[in-house]
C-alpha cells in the first residue's frame, strides 16, 4: 500500500502544482497552448455501492474510496466532441462485517465476524491502475459530457482489522493490515458516466467485473458514485 500511497501523493502534488503554477508562470515554456487544451486531470472522490452480496452479509452504507487521472483529450476537428485516453488510479474500500480468517481454512480466506468479537473496523482495500477511454461533449456554455469505459488492474489487495485481537485471543486491541489477499479478480472494467460543469463534475462507474473469482460463488460488484474536480 506505500507504493500506491506514494504514487497517489506524487499525483495529487502534480495536479496542486499545476494548478496554481500554470496561470503564474505560463505553460508556453514547456508546451504549445494547443496541447495545454488537450490535458485534463482530475481528483475525485466516490462511495461504493455493493451489489449482490451474499445472505449476513452487511456493508457500510458509505465505503468512500479516490482516484487521480490525467487524460489525453482528441478533438473531432471543430466540433464540441473529443475523445479521450489516460491514466487513472482508483482505490476501492469495502467495509463489511467479514474480517480476514486464513487459518479458519475458509476458503475466500474471510468470515463473518463473530458476535462475542468486538471491532471498530474492517474493510478490504483494493487499488487499481486504469485506463479510461471517453467521448466527450463540451458545450460553449461549460457544460460537459463523458461517456466511457475503463479497465483496472488490481495492484495490492489488502484486509485491515481495528478491534478485538482475535488471532491470539487476548484482550488488547488488534490494528492489523493483512497482505497477500487471494482469490480476487486482478481485472476490473466497465462503463463510466460523467457530467459536469466548468470543472465540478459528478460521475459514476458500473462494474461488470466481480470482485471475487468465480469459482468461489460470490458475485458482488460495485457501483461507484461520486465527484470529480477537473481544474484544467
């Protein structure tokens, strides 16, 4: 999770830069005012639905998560219609009332957690890399439309636990995060919509994807519904 931290702050430092850079230095040092119009990057942050998830099963009603992107926009000639391809971080959170079992011998490697265990929190955490594509409308009056598409690659799974510590059965409080996550898809996709105005946005994105392997008898997915700030 570092690596991703490290990556996502460099991302964030990048757009913060150029944002408040840009307009006091000029971009004409390092690139044309024609290319300048054809970057746009973004920071958002979402909540994730969670579909079809099995009987007992609780999840949280907000299970927040971020992403950062820049994108390469190609206009259709003079047209208000572009298309665009990039680069995105996602990380998706889900918390639920499953904490990580390995030794149990469950074979997702997660159970429900006991009512005689007491826990302030458990989520598995899931980044993604991405590359989003999107056809885009941008009308004179600053109103905007994507309609798009995207598939990730899933970088670190992980499981965090903050409560009773139920490996050793004392009676301190377990902060715990557990690597090496098995039986996960390492690919997400699906369509992505976005609608916007100057550079506030609302978007959401529809997993076709399941979060676990088939084979394991789970079927849920997310629905990501969230904002997005473009400043450029």
């Amino acid at each position: 999770m570092k690596s991703v931290n490290k990556i996502l702050v460099t991302l964030t430092a990048f757009v913060l830069c150029i944002t408040f850079l840009v307009p006091r230095y000029g971009m004409a040092q390092v690139v044309n005012a024609s290319t300048k119009k054809r970057i746009s990057i973004g920071v958002g942050l979402f909540t994730d639905i969670w579909m079809n998830t099995p009987a007992g099963m609780k999840t949280r009603t907000i299970n927040q998560g971020v992403q950062v992107f820049g994108t390469y926009n190609m206009p259709f000639g003079k047209s208000n219609f572009s298309f665009a391809i990039g680069l995105e971080i996602s990380i998706h959170n889900l918390y639920w009332n499953y904490y990580f079992n390995e030794r149990g011998g469950d074979t997702l490697q997660f159970s429900r957690i006991p009512d005689d265990i007491s826990h302030k929190r458990s989520k598995l955490t899931m980044p993604y890399i991405e590359v989003p594509v999107e056809f885009r409308l941008k009308t004179k009056s600053k109103v905007s439309v994507g309609i798009g598409f995207k598939v990730g690659y899933m970088v670190y799974a992980h499981s965090k636990w903050v409560g009773e510590d139920y490996l050793w059965g004392t009676s301190n409080t377990l902060k715990s995060s557990f690597k090496g996550i098995r039986n996960i898809e390492k690919l997400a996709y699906g369509p992505t919509l976005r609608i916007g105005y100057k550079w506030f946005n609302v978007n959401g994105y529809y997993s076709l994807s399941k979060i676990f392997l088939k084979d394991k008898g789970i079927d849920m997915y997310p629905i990501s519904v969230g904002f997005v700030l473009m400043p450029f």
